[in-house]
C-alpha cells in the first residue's frame, strides 16, 4: 500500500511496518520456544552434549555473531538514507550489508557442514535441536539476504518510492530483530562450554 | 437510519462505482482482493468443511449407537475421529469466524474500504483452501491422520505409526499456520490502523476487541504448533530424535509444545464468539453493552491469561505436583474474565428490552451451553477429579459444550444475523426460531449423556463398547439427540438457501443496529461507505446526528476519497487521519503463491526435497512479482 498522498508528515507507523513487527513476533516466538525446547531437553538429559560429542568451540561463532551484528550499522544508515530520499545512498549501503551477511551466511554453513561431519542429528537429541536451532536460524539469514537483494533491485529499477521507502524501513526492522536473535542462538548454542 | 440520497450525492455515488467496479467473472472471483469476496470466499469454504467434520460426527455417532457397532473398522474410526477434530478447529471454526465473520464484518464495523493488506489477505484465503484439500487428499487416498487431533506421540512416531497419515497431519498444519498468521497480521493492523477518522480505541466496537484479541492469540500460539509439527516431521522423515526418550529426546515435549498452542486455540475459537455475541445483544436488548471497558478488557485477558494453563491438559501424565497446582490455580483464574462477560451479557438482556428473535435465542443458547461448559471446565481444574475422568466422555462432553455450545451457536446467530446485510433480504423467522429450538435440544440430547458415561468410565476414542457396560441407553440416546441436532443445522442452511431467492427485501438496517455496516446498502458496494464515516461512540449508528452530517458530506463530496481506491489510515490510538491510502484492486499472484506453496508440502510430504526447494524458489519469485506492483488503482 503506497501512500499516494500524505495530509502532513505521517505521526504514526506505517501499515508495513506494523506487518512486518507483528510477523517478527511470530518469528521471536519461535526461536524462543526452539531455545526453550534446547533447554528442556539439556535438563532432562544425564550428560550434555552426550558422551562423545564434544562441547562447541567459542570463538568462530562467537566472532561471525559480532560480524552480522556489525551489518546493522549500514542497515541503519540505509534506512535514514531511504527516509532522507537519498537512493544511491541507501543502495550502496544495503550492498555493503549483504556482502557481509553473504560471508556470514557462508561461514556459519562451513561450520554447519564442519559439525555434521563430529555428530549427526540423527543419534541423540542434542544433534536434533543443534541442527534444527542453527538451520532455522541461517533459514532466516538467508531470507534476509534475499529480502536485500530484492530491496536493491526494486530501488534500481522502480526508484526510491514511498512504498519502497517503507520496504528499506521494513527490511531494516527484519535485520534488527534477526540480529538480536542471533544473540541469543549463539548464546544457547555456545551454553555448554560458557 | 435510512440514507437519503439527493442527485448531486448520487453523481459522487457513481463516480465511486466507476472507480470500484469489481472485475467480471470468474477471474474476478480468483484475483479477488475485496475482503467481502473473500469473506464470502471462506464462508462457503468452511461451510463445506463443517459438512464434512459433520457426516465424520454422524458416522461415529451412527457407530457407537449401539453395542459392538461394526459400520466403521478400528482403523476407518482412528481416521474419521481424528479428522473430525481436524476439520471442526482448523478447516471450520477458526476460518469461519476470522476468516468469513472477521473479513466481511471488520472493515465495514471500522468504516474502512478494505483490510490493511488485501493481497495478503487473498493469500490466507487461497493457502487455507489449498491446506484443507491437503488434509483432506490424506483421506481421499486413505492416508487420513488417525492419531487424534492432538496427536500425541509416540504413537504418532514412524515405528507405530508408519503410513503417510501422520505426515499430511504434520504439513498440512505447517501450511495452515500460514493463513492463520497472515491473517492474523492482517487483523490486528486493519484494526489498529484502518479505522474511520474518530473511532478512538475507546469507541470501537467490542466485536473489534475480541477479534483484536483472537488474532494476537493466534499469531503467538501458532509458532508452538508449526514447531512441534516440524520437529514431528524431522523425527518422522529425517530420523532426528526429538521425542525417542532412548536417544534423549522425550514424548512430553510434543504435548508441552502442543497444548502452548492448544490451550491458547480454545480461546481463540471462542473469543470471536464473544465478539459476535457482543454485537448481537445490543441490538436486540435495544441498549449499550453493560460495562464496554471491562467487557473489552476481559477480553484482552482473555487471550492473555490463555497462555498460562496448558498443563491442565497433562494432569495425568506425571508432572511434580507444584506444577500442576499451579495449573489448576491459573484454570481457575481465567473463569474471572469470562464471568466478567458472562455477566454484562445477562445484565444487558435483563437492563434492556429484549426481542427474543432468532439471533438473539442463538445468543441466548450460547451462554447457557457456555455457563454449562464451564462449570464442567471448573470440575476439571480440580486435579483428583481430573485424573478420574481424564480420557473419559466427561471431557468429550465438556469440550463439546464449549466449542459447539459456546463458539458455534454465535457463528449461527450471527448467520441469521448478518444474513439481511449480505443478501439484501431477510430469513424465514418462524423457520428460524424452529431451527434454533431442534438445534438447542439436539445439543442437548447429544452432548449432556456424555457427562454420565463418562463418569461411568466410557472411554473417549474406542471404536466400540460391549453391551453389558451400561452405556447402551445413553449412547443411543447421544447418537438420536446428533440426528436431531443435524436437522436443525440443515433446517438452518435451507431456511437461509430459500430466503436468498424467496425472502422479503430487508433495506440498509432492518435490525436498527449500533454498528456501522447496518449505514451501508445490503449487501454493501465495493467501496462499502461513499464517504467514510463519522464516529463519535462505540455505537456509531444510533447517532443520528452523525449520519445526518454524513449524508451532508456526501452531497458536498467531502471525504469521499474518490482518487483511485482509496481509503483513510488512521493513529493507533486516537484514531486521527493520517494518510490517505491507495489499495490494490486485483491481483493474480495470491493463488499463485498458493499453489506453489501447495507444490512445495506435496513433494515434502513425499520426500522429494529438490523438487520442494524448486517450489520454493518458484514461491519466492511469485512474491517478488506481486511486489513489481505497487498496489496499483
């Protein structure tokens, strides 16, 4: 819905945004019963991780978390640039993100396939809500990328249109949240050896 | 309150017309966005769905009318049951009350032309009706689910239960959490965003609040249900081990994760319930709902509270006696929300001047089954009474008290009620107040015994029972009193059917209600208000003065918004006007992604996993073509 014409500058949010923060309730929602799920299970188990899969090392998730966190800030700086009807601005920035978040996404799947190859999913419960939690979780990486490169080519080829204005504040609310979350899922995926 | 239309307003009227004139044919039927078309859409949906939850309900009770019953196979009765409950919550009460009472009523209670997101709303629409053939192509295979609708596992795990049944279960709930979400978005910004200019929070009609608070039960409740499906599928598919208690995973997560859906689900059946009820009194008792805010804040708690009992669900399955009191304690609690409600409805009834027609009678209905419903509910927050009848026909009679009871006599009421503002014309009464009384005494017939043969420790879900039990008689008696309650629903459909073609025509307001879709023509334009309203009370139609400055604004072409298809957004609170939007009129895309998202749980559920990421890659593009067009007018 673009808003053909605006009586005066808008006072609340725009109908976008309210979709998009009511969607990310869901989502957080379900991260936060997939990490309620891993500590239900971590308390009804005997060892955890079981007996011979060995806790997760810290420092390449805990440092790829503070890569992704960073991206924010040019998500930022796209939506002000966006709201302040500056295009090239908010493409640039957008790009830089996703070249970031890409390596991200790309490094969290060599250490996905790296685990895969010290335990499987399939043997203990522990497996199944490490794989699952991560998954669900670079699931939504991905889309974010996605959504980024959807947002730059619409900016390229359709302008910075009020609708697409509320798109780049929207994209960014996605980043903000899935950022956040990504807190916690590291956080949750690192417990064993915190 | 008749509207008078003089020529220079008529132009205005034309000109809207020419602007909003629907597309022709079946294809405009297909790319619909109009949320009454597509209310109209879901409401003959799952009105279908209900008649085939309905003939399962008929052959179990056909089965169980008397001893050692043979018309169904153990195995034909596991699917048949299940489906039932399948059906009743998800492919009929949550569609019909949200879906066709919420789409077709809500922008029109609020003055707005449409919904905040009518393409998304087109999307919940074609991916619910996508979902249910999904389920329902389980049965037509002989894949039904046969695990009950709560589908506890380990017996729904691959090892006792190897077919595909329990995998259409699983997807097709995934696939139907997506509507319900979309839709469930959908509301709460349509009612926050999109209501007329001077409908402040404090002037909107309850049946708003309780779609409000059915909606953002919904969308936090569903997140538990699409989870605890998933991890279902991984175990069952892929070989994970959520719930194999060998490998450390553990059964009771799949109820823990269910009933954090399931228990907040009964509210969100009945909360629209509430909502028609709420509609309905007023304008029958001829006065103001007694107590607005309390009515509007129990509701909101509601659905609130409605998150903290799920473990009454479990009392018998072993968890430490301090959680379980709790649980019981929170049951308990919720009771004071729905007294709150309970007790505005009877002292606007006894407060005003009540016409007992049939809308009302159905009210009426509702809350005595509701009030029997509950206290039922209160037995089983006791937990040592629980545990006796736990699994017993004393829950299936409870739980048929209050979903049939209590959520589907307001969805009937509210057929009746709302039928002249559809149609243009009006029902048969007498017919009516008949249908109402076979169907109230059905209800009874059918589901009161099943309080006594549960206490005599019938078991719920056994295909057959032995004749020296003692439940013969009381069965028979269920089995006569679901024959009856099925006449009075048919009667309910012909009645309706007939008055389409045969009834008297019924004009813009034949009830003289208090909201606003009562101002518009029956059925209303596409536009649904030539000029948007003026809202100064919650009861915005019995302000005559309001009206009259409306029909003056139309003749002088104020706040027509006639630019294209627009309509107002307003502040969240106070409701000031904010923008003016442009909505789209059309859109082909919604069916499209539909079934692309059918294609995608098609080859899941036969573990074709390449082809499913095709279909995902083909929903994505879907979605980026719908967005190519700004909601072009």
């Amino acid at each position: 819905m673009s808003a053909t014409r605006i009586v005066r500058p808008r006072k609340s949010v725009p109908n976008g945004i309210w979709g998009m923060a009511l969607f990310l309730c869901a989502e957080v929602s379900l991260f936060g019963l997939l990490i309620g799920t891993y500590f239900y299970l971590d308390f009804i188990a005997r060892s955890w991780p079981p007996y011979g899969i060995k806790a997760p090392s810290v420092v390449l998730p805990l440092v790829a978390t503070a890569v992704l966190l960073a991206t924010l800030v040019p998500i930022r700086f796209a939506s002000r640039a966006a709201r302040a009807d500056r295009r090239g601005a908010a493409i640039t920035a957008i790009a830089i993100a996703l070249v970031i978040q890409g390596c991200y996404l790309a490094l969290q799947i060599l250490l996905f396939a790296h685990d895969l190859n010290q335990f499987s999913p399939q043997r203990s419960a522990y497996g199944s809500i490490y794989f699952t939690l991560l998954a669900v979780h670079h699931a939504h990486v991905l889309l974010g990328i996605l959504l980024d490169l959807a947002l730059i080519w619409m900016l390229a080829t359709r302008g910075l249109t009020e609708y697409w204005k509320v798109g780049v504040r929207v994209l960014a609310l996605y980043w903000y949240v899935v950022g956040g979350v990504a807190v916690f899922v590291v956080l949750t995926q690192l417990a064993p050896s915190l | 309150m008749a509207t008078v239309v003089t020529p220079r307003g008529q132009e205005h009227v034309d000109r809207l017309e020419r602007i909003w004139a629907p597309r022709p044919g079946l294809l405009g039927w297909l790319t619909t966005t109009d949320h009454k078309r597509i209310g109209i859409l879901y409401f003959f949906t799952s009105l279908a769905f209900f008649g085939a939850g309905g003939v399962e309900a008929l052959l179990i009770r056909t089965q169980l009318i008397g001893p050692n019953g043979h018309l169904l196979s153990p195995q034909a009765y596991d699917e048949v049951f299940t489906m039932h409950g399948i059906t009743m919550i998800f492919l009929f009460v949550i569609p019909m009350t949200t879906g066709a009472f919420g789409n077709y009523l809500l922008p029109l209670m609020i003055g707005a032309r449409d919904m905040a997101f009518p393409r998304m709303n087109a999307l919940s629409y074609w991916v619910f009706l996508c979902s249910g053939i999904f389920m329902y192509a389980g049965l037509a295979t002989g894949h039904a689910p046969n695990a009950g609708w709560f589908d506890y596992v380990p017996l729904a795990s691959k090892t006792y239960d190897p077919g595909l049944n329990i995998d259409f279960y699983g997807f097709g709930l995934i696939f139907n959490g997506i509507a319900s979400t979309a839709a469930a978005i959908n509301f709460i910004v349509t009612i926050f965003k999109m209501r007329a200019p001077g409908m402040s929070l404090n002037r909107m009609p309850l049946f708003c609040y309780a779609f409000l608070a059915a909606a953002g039960a919904l969308l936090f409740a569903l997140p538990s249900l699409s989870l605890a499906a998933l991890f279902l599928e991984l175990d069952r598919q892929l070989g994970f081990q959520f719930f194999s208690s060998s490998r450390g995973g553990d059964a009771l997560l799949w109820q823990n994760l269910f009933w954090i859906f399931g228990h907040p689900e009964v509210y969100i059946i009945i909360l629209p319930a509430f909502g028609i009820a709420t509609s309905i009194i007023p304008t029958f008792t001829h006065r103001r709902m007694v107590m607005y805010p309390l009515v509007a804040l129990a509701e909101v708690m509601v659905a609130f509270l409605g998150f903290g009992v799920w473990a009454h669900h479990m009392f018998t399955v072993g968890l430490a006696t301090i959680t379980t009191v709790y649980f019981a304690g929170a049951s308990l609690i919720i009771v004071i929300p729905s007294a709150i409600q309970i007790f505005s409805w009877i002292a606007t009834i006894l407060t005003g001047t009540p016409e007992f027609k049939t809308p009302l009678l159905f009210i009426v209905g509702f809350i005595l089954y509701f009030i029997l419903g509950g206290l039922s509910g209160i037995t089983l927050a006791a937990i040592p009474f629980d545990q006796q009848v736990h699994d017993s026909y004393y829950v299936v009679a409870h739980f048929h008290f209050v979903i049939f009871g209590a959520a589907v006599y307001p969805i009937l009421g509210g057929m009746y009620y709302w039928f002249p503002k559809l149609t243009g014309r009006m029902y048969n009464e007498w017919w009516g107040k008949a249908s109402f009384w076979l169907t109230f005494i059905g209800t009874f017939v059918t589901f009161f015994p099943m309080h006594i043969v549960g206490i005599d420790g019938m078991p719920r879900r056994n295909y057959t029972y032995p004749a020296d039990m003692g439940w013969t008689f009381l069965n028979m008696l269920e089995s006569i009193g679901a024959y009856i309650l099925t006449a009075g629903l048919v009667m309910i459909v012909v009645n309706l059917f007939v008055s389409y073609f045969r009834g008297p025509r019924a004009g813009n307001d034949p009830w003289e209600g208090d909201t606003l879709e009562w101002t518009t023509t029956s059925p209303p334009p596409p536009y649904n208000f030539p000029v948007i309203p003026t809202v100064t009370s919650p009861y915005a139609l019995w302000d005559d003065k309001d009206r009259e400055h409306d029909n003056r604004r139309l003749e002088r072409g104020e706040g027509l918004l006639d630019a294209g298809h627009q309509t107002p957004a307003s502040t969240v609170q106070d409701a000031e006007l904010d923008e003016i939007l442009s909505m789209p009129s059309y859109s082909a895309w919604p069916p499209i992604t539909a079934l692309t998202l059918s294609g995608l749980f098609a080859m899941l559920l036969l573990g074709h996993y390449f082809i499913a990421a095709g279909f995902v890659v083909l929903g994505l593009l879907a979605l980026l073509a719908w967005h190519r067009n700004e909601a072009d007018a």
